[in-house]
C-alpha cells in the first residue's frame, strides 16, 4: 500500500492596511488616585522650579543690562548716550540738593545743561559744575532769614530759575558746543576746555562774593566812587565778600586742575580773569544796571556779560602766556 504526501499551498493572504492614527503604539495610562485631605505639593513644588529658573534667567539679563551702561557711562569719548544716562541717574539720586537749590524749570534747564557738558567734557566737566552748583547754593543759603529781613535774598528761598541757569552758563555752553563740533581741531580743544572751567570759576566767584557780603559784609563800598552803601545794592562790593570770592575761584580752579581739565598755569588763569571779570560786572552794575535806558540790563544779562568776560580773558590770556614762551 502506497502513501501520498500531498501539500496544499493556500492562496496568499492580502496585508492589511491601518490609517496612521492606528499604526502608534498605544499608551497605556494607569488611573491615578488622589487623596483630597493632602495638598497638591507636587504642584507647589513644580511652580518653584519654575519661578526659581525664570529667576535664573532674569538674573543675567539684569547683570548684562547694568554692565553695558557701565560700559557706555565709561566710555572713554561720551555719547550723547551716556550723557543721557548718566545725567539721568545723577539727577534722581541727587534729586534732594537739585530741588533745594532749583525750581522745577531750573532743574529742567540743569538737566540740559549737564548733558551738555557730560557730552562735551565728560564726567571731569560735570564733577566742576556739580562742585560749583553746591557751593554756590550753600552760599545763597547762608543767613537767610536775615537776607530776607534785608530785603536782599534771592527769590524763592534761593531756588534759581532757568533764566539763573542759563545765565550763570552761557559762556559755558558755548565752549561746550565749540569743542563738541571739534571748531578750530585739536589745537583749540584746549582752549574751549579753559573758556569752560574760566566760565564757572568767574560766576562762582561772583555769586560767593555776593552772598557771604550780604551775610557778613560789615561794610560795603561802591565799586565806582567808594561810597559806602547798604548791602545787596547793585555794584557794591566788601571784603569778606571779595576775599570769599577769590578762595572760591581758587578752589574751583583747582578741581579743573586735579581732575585734568586744565593745568596748574591756566588755573592761575582762570583765577585771575574770573576777579578781572567779577570787577568789570560790579563797575557795569553800578554804573548802568537798572538806569534809565538800561531795564533789560537785568540779572541774569549782567551775568552773561560777566562770565562771558572771564571766558574770554582766560582764553586771551593763555594765548598770550603761550606766545611769551616761545619768543
């Protein structure tokens, strides 16, 4: 008896074929069961991982934000960026002696004015403004009530306005935009520097002068005839108030000095054309202000004139100093 082996081939089976949402693996997920008297501590938990890592972020970004303002208020030549800035923070920390000495529009006019000269002559040129700004307010400050009494104190408790402001500038502005806008080169950038520093020893001196003589002054003369006159008259002059004066240019002077704005001879300089100019603004005072003719003549006219003086001399002087030594 034979036996066949018989193998039968059943026909091929087609693949089947999924939509894509069905070929992923599945997840499976396990029911979590939580206990509503315990609180969500992985939660708090997860938040303070998160706010200590925004924290985190936040703290280079602040570190890089105040190093580059660092850098940009240190720059060797000023911007008017770092002008800006830096006048911006000087004047919300020093707000309290600006709001003693400035009315709201002085300080307006202040803060443009130190701007200025941050972007001219830099933080050394702003340290002398800001030295001449405080002596010159303790000075309107000195005794006074009894200025007030005499009827000879500035107005608003000592608090200038802007026509003060940029009276007591002017000639310094002027420097300023002369060295910003680099008029004459190099070689005149020195002497702009001068005219500057000669600007605001020659109005410190003069204010000084003027409210130590009102405060102490046990006599005044007049500087034109030397008649003896009350205090606070126009062109009046005392010796404690004279000699205040002079320390106050030399003390001025000789922050330009130790600050690199100016050498010891132009020091000298500025010293001598400020008492030169302060003389000539007193004979103007007394022979011309508020005469007949001459009411636009007023403070803050005069002062232009006066410190316009000083800046000049001291530049004229220089030159001349300058011609001396080479012949």
């Amino acid at each position: 008896m034979s036996t066949a082996l018989y193998i039968i081939k059943s026909p091929p089976v087609p693949a089947l074929w999924f939509p894509h949402s069905l070929q992923k693996t599945p997840k499976f997920e396990f029911p979590i069961f939580r206990n509503p008297n315990i609180s969500n501590s992985t939660s708090n938990c997860n938040s303070s991982k998160m706010l200590l890592l925004h924290r985190a972020n936040a703290a280079p970004s602040l570190q890089v934000a105040v190093s580059e303002a660092v850098n940009l208020v240190q720059l060797s030549q000023p911007t008017w960026q770092s002008a800006l800035l830096s006048n911006v923070v000087i004047f919300v920390l020093g707000s309290p002696i600006l709001v003693s000495g400035l009315s709201p529009s002085g300080i307006a006019a202040a803060f443009l004015l130190g701007t200025l000269t941050w972007r001219a002559f830099g933080p050394s040129g702003f340290l002398l403004v800001a030295t001449y700004f405080i002596i010159g307010t303790a000075a309107t400050k000195v005794k006074m009530a009894q200025k007030e009494a005499l009827g000879v104190a500035e107005k608003r408790k000592g608090r200038r306005g802007p026509g003060s402001v940029i009276g007591s500038s002017a000639a310094g502005c002027v420097s300023a935009f002369l060295s910003i806008f680099g008029v004459g080169g190099v070689e005149f950038s020195r002497l702009w520097q001068l005219g500057f520093v000669a600007s605001f020893c020659t109005k410190l001196s003069d204010t000084v002068s003027s409210e130590i003589g009102k405060a102490y002054g046990k006599t005044t003369y007049l500087v034109t005839t030397f008649k003896v006159v009350p205090r606070g008259t126009e062109g009046a002059v005392s010796v404690e108030g004279t000699f205040t004066g002079i320390f106050a240019s030399i003390l001025l002077a000789s922050v330009g000095c130790l600050t690199g704005q100016i050498n010891a001879p132009e020091a000298v300089i500025c010293v001598i054309a400020s008492q030169i100019a302060n003389l000539g603004e007193s004979i103007i005072g007394a022979a011309l202000q508020e005469k007949p003719g001459f009411k636009w003549l007023n403070n803050d006219a005069v002062n232009i004139i006066n410190i316009s003086m000083g800046s000049i001399l001291a530049v004229l002087m220089q030159q001349i100093v300058l011609q001396s030594l080479h012949t």
